[in-house]
C-alpha cells in the first residue's frame, strides 16, 4: 500500500510541473515573453551582448500589439524575412501609407506592412536591406529593457 502512495505523489508531482510548463509556455507564446540582445543594430538604445555575455534582457510584450497595432517609434522583436529562425530588433519608422525615402527612392509601405531600422545605421540589417516587412513577421514590442538600469519604452 505504500509503495503505491508514494508513486501516486510522483504522479502528482509530474502532472503539476508539466502544467505548469503549459501555462509558462502559453504566457510566453501569447502574452509576455523575456528575450536577450544580442547584435549591435540598436546601440545605443539597447546593449549588445556577445555569445558568452549576455545584452540587455528586454520584456517583449505580445498581447497589446495585438489588440492595438504598432505605432511608429515602437521598438518591435521581428522574425527575419531573409534568415530562417532569425530575430531582429528594430524600430518601426513607418507603418502602412507612409512614404519613405532612402537613397534617392521612394518606398510606399503597403497594407499590413511596417518599415523596420535599426538606431545603429552603420550596424542594421533592416528594411533598407529588405523593404517593408508584413505585420506576421513582428514577434512583440520591446517595452521594457532590464539589466544594468531598467529603461521603459511605452
């Protein structure tokens, strides 16, 4: 009889921790979600990290943009539409009907697109590379930056 409670508390105890996991897993996926910087395309505004030291640890939040939209000015984690699994992070400069003007040509940003540039310009690979991006590819806004000095972006 005992041998089975003490299997019956295991059980338990592994159901409890893979809901959890479930439950950290959708408010990652859907809500909130904590990511480090690693690329120098956003000095000075966000640190760069480097393989083994990590940058500044940014709150991306999934939910509001969502409900709400981007706005210009917002910084904004993407999925890169040249490198499969790779994540940018930039600033909106322009969103859907702007004109944008780079090197001499015009760019009108299209319905359901976001023109993306990185603060460091000499260091971005951004929408001046690639042109406007579709808002599938945004991933969340970056409202928080913790790390050394907690700076808030909203």
């Amino acid at each position: 009889m005992r041998c089975f409670q003490h299997k019956s508390g295991v059980l338990q105890a592994t159901l409890l921790t893979i809901n959890f996991l479930a439950i950290y897993r959708a408010l990652q996926l859907y809500f909130y979600d904590f990511r480090t910087a690693i690329g120098p395309s956003m000095i000075p505004t966000i640190r760069q990290g480097k393989i083994y030291i990590a940058g500044d640890v940014l709150l991306v939040d999934k939910l509001t943009p969502s409900i709400w939209g981007y706005q210009i000015n917002d910084i904004v984690l993407a999925k890169s539409p040249m490198k499969l699994g790779s994540l940018l992070c930039k600033r909106i400069m322009g969103v859907a009907g702007d004109i944008i003007v780079h090197e001499g040509t015009e760019y009108l940003i299209p319905e359901g697109h976001v023109w993306i540039e990185g603060d460091n310009k000499s260091q971005s690979f951004d929408s001046r590379n690639f042109g406007p991006i579709p808002l599938s590819l945004l991933d969340g806004r970056i409202i928080i930056k913790l790390w050394n000095w907690p700076e808030i972006f909203i």
